[in-house]
C-alpha cells in the first residue's frame, strides 16, 4: 500500500477551527419529522425539499437547486469539493484525480469516488478522526448550501428548514460538544421567525448565527426591520456570523432583476469576458460581499446602535482588511462634516478592533507579516472539508516561514476565535502530526501529481496537441 508521508510537526498550544463546513445530508430531511410539527413540516415539504429518488433538492418547486451538499458517498467521475478536502488531500494531489476524470478511461470509479468524500463532511465521528490528524482541536461547522437558503420564498418554510438543520447540527455536535460547535441557520424572510429561532438555539448553548451578507428577496441584513434581531444577539451574547459566498443567484425569482450582491457583478463580468473558469470568480467574491458588509456597518454606525453585538468576517481571507480600515477611516475624516447620519463616537478602525474577528486562511502569509494589526481580531479557518481547506500544519508552516512568534501563533489559531465565542480550551490537545497515512493502490504516485500540474493536463485528450 502507497504510504503518503509528511514532515514531522509539533504544536504547543490547543486550535480552534473558526470556520469549517459540513455538507448538509439526506437525513435532515429524513428525520425532520421527529424535529419539526405538522404544519412546519409541510411547510418545509413545500419550500425545500430533498427528493432522494432522483437526487435532487427541490426549492420553490425547482429541481436541482443548490450546489448538491445532499449527494454524500461520491458519485464516479468526479469529485465532490464539498467533502473533499480531508486529511493529506492537498490541492495537487485534488488536481491529479480531477486530472483523471477528463478521460473516461481513467475516471474515479464509484469505490475511488467514496474514497475521496470524507464522511466527517456529515458523519461526526469521521469528523473526529481526521480533526486529530489535520491538527484540529476545537471547531465552528457552517453549512454548505448558504446560497440557497435566503432565496426559500415562504417565510414558514424557511424558518422549518432552519430548526431541522440547526437540531441536526446540535446532535452532530453531541458526539464531542467540548470539540464541536455549531453555527445556527436563521429564517431572514422574517425577522420575527428570525428572532424565535435564536433564543430556541441559544439554549442548546449555540454561540454563533449566520447571517449572510445580500439583499435576497430585498432583505439586506442591516435595514431596520432586523433591528430587533440584533438586540436579541447583544441579549443573548451570541456572535453575528458574516459568512459571503459566490452569488451565483440561481433561485432569483422571476421578474427579480435587482443585484443582490456585489460578487454577483464580479461572476457575470467573468462570464461575459468568456472566461470558462467558474473558480476564478472566487478571487474577488468571497471579498467583495465581505469588504461591502464591512464599509456599511462601519460607516452607518451600526456597531454605535448595537453596542454589545460582537461579529465574525468567515471566509473572505484577511489581507484586503488593513487596506479598507484604512480607507473607512480616511472617508470618516475627509467627509464627517458632510455625513447626513450622526456622527460616530470613534474611528471606523477602532470599532472593527472592538467588535469583529476576520477568518484567515492557511496558506495566507502577509497577516504573519503584520501581528500587530491583526493581534487580536484574526481567526484562523480551515474551511475543510472544501476543495480549498486545508489543514493547522498548513498553516504553521506559513507562519514560521514568516518567523511569525509563537504568542501570536497561538492567538491567530485559537484563542482569539475561543474569546470570540466564549469557550474553554479543551483539556487535551493535539501536540504532533500524523507523518504517515496509508493509502490505497490508486493513490497518484508524486510523478502523476507533477504530471498533472502541467497547464496542458487540464484539457481532455482530445483537446491537447
């Protein structure tokens, strides 16, 4: 058996994964039953609704919507980016197989395509065995699907599809609740919905509710209509969740023309420019809706109406932050005279420090290279089990390549998200990584991997010259 071997690493302090995903499975709906009352559950049934049948989620009566989180244990010839990023699955070796599935000669079978969807994706107790070996000691799971969910158009159905996903994540989270934490749904179609899904998932100890930052269905998440939401949060003590994703906006309603999100002006540039890439939307979107919520909160002082609402920035990376506080607090000096809203009580920067953490990823270096900006406010993410996370040693490396000291280290992979959110560190922790996994026949020899980062290996043989 291939032995994929990695160098020896230690780790003196306890991490904590800010933001990793679960893939949402056919069993929420399965079990929703025992979860929700008769009317929710028709209610649900009519809104979004998973057919296991045909392997498809239906929504607003629309089949084949969402990103297909649903369709766990691998389909053959391809690869699922959502489960796919488990222990040792590094993005050349992700490349080699996706390599692989242009031919059909040499496409993952049904076995191989298993293989490669990491059952933690969904199942807790896989999730346990590959965190020991990614290095991760405690962690935040976030939902796949969340360019779904906002567009439910009855507020009824999106408040039961919330309650049966947040008790599925609550029972996910049993199997280790001193490791696992979970990030609630919320029904935004109403904020009143909104409102009584937070203190029902506050008493099973939730510490964060995920708010995506669009106008979907016209509900930008800081009109006044949700101000009642927040103050429920400033009571609660729960972390408003900003989590972005691509606006791929597929559920638009028809005759719905407005944008909802300024990644969705970044996709369909890339679209009509002709790049055939969907992936390299992901530069620029991620960011752009994240940069937008902040600008916004920042400058219409909404911090100053909520002054014990604490947020988290998820999954937008961390370098373009030093640049837009710069730029707010420029803005604020430039132009306060001519500001038609009250003035703010303090610099936009200085309310980012007091109120919000910003995710990082791994491979990301310049936070390293500026501990003191970030000291406080940077958590890391792994964002496993997609295509693009990746695991502490990762992200270790970088920081010690950057000569990154170890106090901020410790800050940066853990303790400021576990301030964030008001949890202990466990008791035992991971100290070294796992330097071998044992691999099946199939697994890419290190030349197939070289082979296949070779720009022409991504064209179908009938392609390439």
């Amino acid at each position: 058996m291939p032995i994929q071997r990695f160098a020896p690493m230690t780790k003196r302090f306890p991490t904590f994964d800010c933001d990793a995903h679960v893939a949402e499975p056919p069993w929420i709906w399965e079990r929703a039953k025992e979860w929700l009352t008769p009317d929710e559950f028709e209610a649900m049934k009519a809104s979004i609704w998973y057919d296991a049948e045909a392997r498809s989620l239906v929504v607003n009566g629309r089949a084949s919507s969402g990103i297909g989180a649903q369709r766990v244990g691998g389909t053959p010839g391809l690869v699922n980016v959502l489960s796919l990023a488990g222990p040792g699955l590094k993005h050349d070796i992700q490349r080699a197989f996706n390599v692989r599935n242009l031919s059909p000669e040499t496409a993952l079978n049904a076995e191989q395509a298993a293989y490669l969807d990491h059952q933690g994706a969904y199942d807790p107790k896989a999730r346990l065995r590959d965190m020991n070996v990614q290095g991760i000691d405690q962690v935040m799971i976030i939902p796949s699907d969340i360019d779904t969910y906002p567009w439910i158009q009855s507020a009824p159905g999106a408040r039961a599809m919330c309650k049966a996903y947040n008790e599925w994540a609550y029972d996910y989270c049993q199997e280790a609740p001193e490791r696992i934490f979970f990030a609630a749904l919320l029904p935004m179609q109403d904020p009143t919905y909104a409102i009584q899904e937070l203190y029902r998932v506050a008493e099973k100890g939730c510490r964060l509710a995920l708010v995506r930052p669009i106008d979907a269905m016209g509900n930008y998440p800081i009109q006044a209509k949700f101000d009642p939401l927040w103050k429920a949060m400033e009571e609660l003590g729960i972390i408003y969740g900003m989590h972005p994703f691509p606006a791929m906006g597929a559920l638009k309603p028809p005759g719905y023309t407005a944008q909802h999100s300024p990644a969705e002006l970044i996709h369909k540039t890339c679209a009509s420019s002709g790049l055939q890439h969907f992936f390299l939307t992901n530069v620029q979107n991620f960011q752009a809706e994240a940069a937008l919520w902040v600008v916004m909160v920042l400058l219409s002082g909404f911090f100053e109406r909520f002054p014990k609402l604490r947020a988290g920035v998820f999954e937008a990376s961390s370098t373009w932050l030093s640049f837009l506080l710069d730029e707010c607090d420029k803005t604020y000096k430039l132009y306060r005279n001519e500001r038609q809203l009250p003035p703010l009580s303090r610099l936009p920067s200085e309310t980012f420090y007091q109120h919000c953490v910003t995710g990082f990823e791994g491979d990301e270096a310049p936070p390293s290279k500026l501990p003191e900006f970030y000291e406080n406010i940077l958590a890391w993410s792994s964002d496993v089990y997609h295509h693009d996370g990746d695991d502490v040693w990762r992200a270790l490396e970088t920081m010690r390549g950057c000569d990154l000291p170890e106090r901020y280290q410790e800050k940066f992979l853990g303790a400021n998200a576990r301030a964030l959110y008001g949890i202990d560190p466990p008791k035992r922790f991971i100290t070294d990584r796992v330097t071998e996994i044992e691999r099946p026949d199939w697994w890419p020899s290190d030349e197939e991997v070289q082979r296949s980062l070779i720009a022409e290996a991504a064209l179908r043989p009938g392609a390439r010259r």
